[in-house]
C-alpha cells in the first residue's frame, strides 16, 4: 500500500525540493502537494497537485475530504516580504497589515492543518507533522532585534508547535510534531539578503531538502516537540 504525504506550499524552492526527494528515495509513496498560483511544470505519477489559497479554511476542509489516512504533512507555506514590505529593521517601520501577513502565512497555517488533519495522522503506524520554521523564531536565540513581524510569526509557530505536540502526545502517540530551521537557502524568499550570508553556508534547495529529508526519516514519536535545525541539532524555543 503507497504511504501517502501531503506537502503543503510545495511550490516553493524548498517544497519543490522536497517533493523531489521523496519521490526519489521513497518509491512506495504518493505525494498531493499545493500551490498558491502558478502550477509547477514538476509531473510525476506519485504526485498530484491542487490549488491552495492557505488563508481560507475551506481550503483545509476540502483538502482534507480527500484523504482516508496520511502518514506525513510537512508545511513550507511562509512570507518573509513582498512587494511593498521588507522585514523592519527597526520597530518604526512596522505596518500593521504586514505583521498580519506575517502571522496568516506564517503561523495560521499549521494551525488549521492541524485543525483538519490530525484524524488522517492519528493510526496506528508511525507518522509526522513538520513545519518549515526559522531560527530568527527562537526567543532565547534573538541577538539582534529587527524583523519584527517574520520573528513574531515565527514564534507564534514555534509555540503552536509545541503546544500541538504536548496535545498529541496525550491522544496521538504515534505523530510526531516538529518545526525545522532549513539554513539559509537560494530561494527568492532569501534572495534580498544572500550577500550578507557567511560563505559555505547559502545552501541550494536540494541541498536544504536533503538535509530536511535525512532529519524527518529519522523522526520517532520521542522527538516529538523539537526544533530542529537543518544539521539536525537541537534549537532554543
């Protein structure tokens, strides 16, 4: 029987990536994947791809009737900036209908997967919900300010996280919840801000997915909770 993932946002550089991946080292699994807009010219017979606008419940409603049981979500729905906003570099700079872009993209998502999915997660065979999450999300690891709406969206996931985890825990011992730091990757998300990034350390999405991929193979139910970065080391919340 084909395991079944869904991998949200994966028309995303890390999503596309990813679906890659699995479709590459997992050949007994099916993977439905969502985009926003444009549909990816990314064809194989283990995948299929519906459109997604991730701010209407709806969405997750329908999304979800399709499915009797998966076996993993794995969420790369995420802004950093558009066209009229980059991340603030001081708090003068904070737009409101920004900041709530952040928090709909950012943070809202894997609360409705959540919402809509969990019974196809909750089986008796080993299963996983893994978010894409940022280091700049951690509260303990925050050295330097700015971005205030990406770090606040991203601790608002981080926390979500946690607390699904500690919720499943009780009621779904087989699922097992994380959120995971990608590094910084080649994607025009990260594109503005990759002359800044340290050399040997601006990762291609294969590369990014590859590391990914080997971190949720190797999840159990006990790492449930965790952040984890792409080397596969232990985050501060």
């Amino acid at each position: 029987m084909n395991r079944q993932i869904v991998v949200l946002g994966g028309s995303s550089g890390i999503g596309k990536a990813l679906i890659w991946q699995i479709l590459d080292h997992c050949t007994n699994t099916h993977i439905t994947a969502t985009y926003y807009s444009h549909k990816p010219q990314l064809v194989h017979t283990r995948l299929a791809w519906r459109q997604f606008d991730a701010r209407l419940e709806e969405n997750y409603v329908s999304l979800a009737s399709r499915f009797e049981r998966l076996h993993g979500i794995i969420n790369c729905i995420g802004v950093l900036h558009d066209n009229d906003h980059m991340p603030e570099k001081s708090i003068s700079q904070l737009s409101s209908d920004f900041f709530y872009k952040n928090m709909s993209l950012n943070a809202l998502p894997t609360l409705l997967i959540a919402k809509h999915f969990q019974g196809l997660l909750k089986h008796d065979e080993a299963s996983f919900f893994a978010t894409i999450s940022a280091r700049v999300g951690s509260i303990e690891d925050n050295k330097m300010g700015g971005w205030v709406s990406y770090r606040c969206s991203k601790a608002a996931l981080n926390m979500a996280l946690k607390t699904l985890a500690i919720e499943w825990r009780r009621n779904a011992r087989n699922v097992c919840v994380v959120a995971l730091h990608p590094g910084t990757t080649a994607t025009p998300l990260s594109q503005p801000f990759q002359r800044s990034v340290p050399s040997g350390k601006l990762f291609s999405p294969e590369k990014t997915a590859g590391y990914l991929w080997q971190i949720i193979i190797g999840l159990n139910a006990s790492d449930s909770g965790s952040f984890l970065a792409w080397d596969g080391s232990l985050l501060p919340w």
